[in-house]
C-alpha cells in the first residue's frame, strides 16, 4: 500500500494541473493564504509547492507583487520545439524498422484514443496520449545518446509547458492526422529518411501553429 500525498505534493500537483490546463493563465496571480484556504492546508506546503513550480519555471517571483505564472517564453520555445524535431525526427526513423507489430498496433490504439478525445476535447489527457504515442513510436530506436537528448528534450518542453494544445486546440486534428501517415509510412516499410522527415515536419507543424497564433494575437493587441 503507497503513502498518500503529501500536502506540499498534492498542492504541487493541483496548482500545476491548473497553469497547464489553463485555468491559471500566464501572469495570473498566485495568492498563497487564498490557495491554502481553499485547499485546507497551512501556506507552509502551498509556499513549497510554489517554489518547486518556480525551480520548474512554471512560476515566477515579482518584487512587491508575489508569484505570478509565467508566460511561455516564444524564443525558448521555438528552439526547443526545433531540437526535439531534429532528434525524435531521427530517433523515430532509426526506430521504424525495429518496431513489433504488437508495437505497432498499440501505437495504432493509442492514436485512436486521440481521435476520441478530439470529440470532447480535453488537453491533457490529450497531451498524456500523445507523449504516449511518440514514446512508442521512439522506443526501438538502438541508440541510446539520441533516446536520452529525446528524453532530455521532453523534460525540457514540460518545464516550458506541458501542453501545447492547450493554446492551440485546433492543431490537435491535424496531429492526430499526422500520426496516421506516420502509422502508414512505417507500416509500409518506408525507408529510414522518409520516416525521419515525416516526424520531423509533425513536431514543426505544431510549432508554425504556435507561432502563428503568437501572431495573430499580437495584431489583435495592436
């Protein structure tokens, strides 16, 4: 039997569930005593909990303000999303041909799982599918200095932000879509580079439609 939780972890767990899903927005105000209140523990574990976010960077400090959420940093985010397509691009078609085709067919599930969430959509649970997908389709992949900057790359997208999807909802068809020439190509037996270009451009469409909304909202301001 596993120990429940503890405090400083379950308001860790709630208050980071909210910034991804959006709910606490970037640059919305943490008020500590209002979130111990609400969670019905002291602000000691809140305090702890907030300063984890902050080492994550989900969270920042402002000086006679408090913690606030942070924004998503679009430079940080346009290389980052650029290295993971340039290695997962790769580790996927180093591991293409090495998939099982029980690997494959759980790949083929996990994408129909995230075609039943476009019908009520729901970010995270899309996000986890997703990740779950990609881990699947990089699993085989023989080497392991590029399965550990894949690896080291998705930590870094997660401190950034977990979700993508949660700004850009409208890509996730397209992703879904995305995954299934991908199921296709290796189900084929595509070669090694068509496989890699595929992924690749996968992981750069999601982030053209980032930065395009990134766009859009600034004329919207202007």
């Amino acid at each position: 039997m596993t120990d429940p939780p503890s405090k400083s972890q379950r308001a860790y767990e709630v208050i980071k569930s909210r910034i991804v899903d959006g709910s606490y927005s970037p640059g919305f105000r943490l008020v500590l005593d209002q979130l111990a209140r609400e969670l019905q523990v002291s602000p000691v574990p809140i305090r702890e909990a907030v300063r984890r976010l902050e080492a994550e960077q989900f969270v920042q400090f402002e000086r006679n303000v408090g913690a606030r959420v942070t924004g998503i940093n679009p430079t940080e985010y346009r290389h980052t999303m650029q290295t993971l397509a340039i290695v997962e691009g790769a580790a996927t078609g180093l591991a293409a041909p090495l998939l099982s085709a029980a690997e494959l067919a759980r790949a083929n599930e996990v994408n129909e799982g995230l075609r039943a969430c476009l019908r009520n959509f729901d970010p995270l649970a899309f996000t986890a599918l997703n990740r779950e997908f990609h881990r699947l389709l990089c699993a085989p992949c023989p080497n392991p200095q590029l399965t550990e900057l894949v690896s080291r790359t998705w930590a870094r997208m997660a401190s950034i932000r977990d979700s993508s999807f949660t700004f850009i909802p409208g890509r996730a068809t397209e992703s879904v879509a995305e995954h299934d020439e991908l199921l296709r190509l290796i189900g084929s037996g595509a070669n090694e580079a068509e496989v890699e270009l595929a992924a690749r451009e996968h992981r750069l469409g999601t982030l053209r439609a980032f930065l395009a909304r990134g766009a859009r909202t600034e004329e919207d301001q202007a």
